[in-house]
C-alpha cells in the first residue's frame, strides 16, 4: 500500500521562511522595520506592482508585526507562504 505524504502545517514557534506579496511599491528603506525581509518590485503584466518580501522570521511573533506594518502602510497583503521551517 502506498503512503500518502503529509505535509506539516507550519508551527507557531521557532523560525521560518516567509514570502509575502503586496499591492504596491515599497522601498527597500523599509526592510529594516520588516524584519530585515529583502524586498523586490515586480510589473505584473497588467502593469500593476507588486512588492515581494522574502525572508527568516523569529516566530510567528514577528511575522505578525510584519503583516501589521503592511497593514499600516495601507498595502494590500495578497499572500503570505511558509517556504521553510527552521
């Protein structure tokens, strides 16, 4: 009988790769006040721009202040994705 692979949900503890999309252009000033993510600008074909800010986060902490800095910056979070734990 063949197994079926389970994917582990990620935890809220410990550390881990985060990639976050957003609506609109922000400057790589802010990478500072997030967590030292790196942030890339991408031109979507409609011409619209998304930032993408990838990388390690303490905790779900800290993650969660990110989401709350974008949130005041009014910017759109359109996903956020665990690529890796630890």
């Amino acid at each position: 009988m063949a197994k079926i692979p389970v994917e582990i949900p990620p935890s809220m503890k410990g550390p881990a790769i985060y990639r976050i999309r957003v609506e609109g252009r922000l400057e790589a000033k802010w990478s500072r006040r997030l967590e030292a993510m790196n942030i890339t600008e991408w031109e979507r074909p409609d011409g619209g721009i998304e930032s993408i800010l990838v990388g390690r986060l303490a905790d779900q902490t800290a993650l969660a202040g990110v989401l709350n800095t974008l949130y005041e910056l009014h910017l759109p979070v359109l996903s956020a994705e665990c690529l890796e734990q630890g």
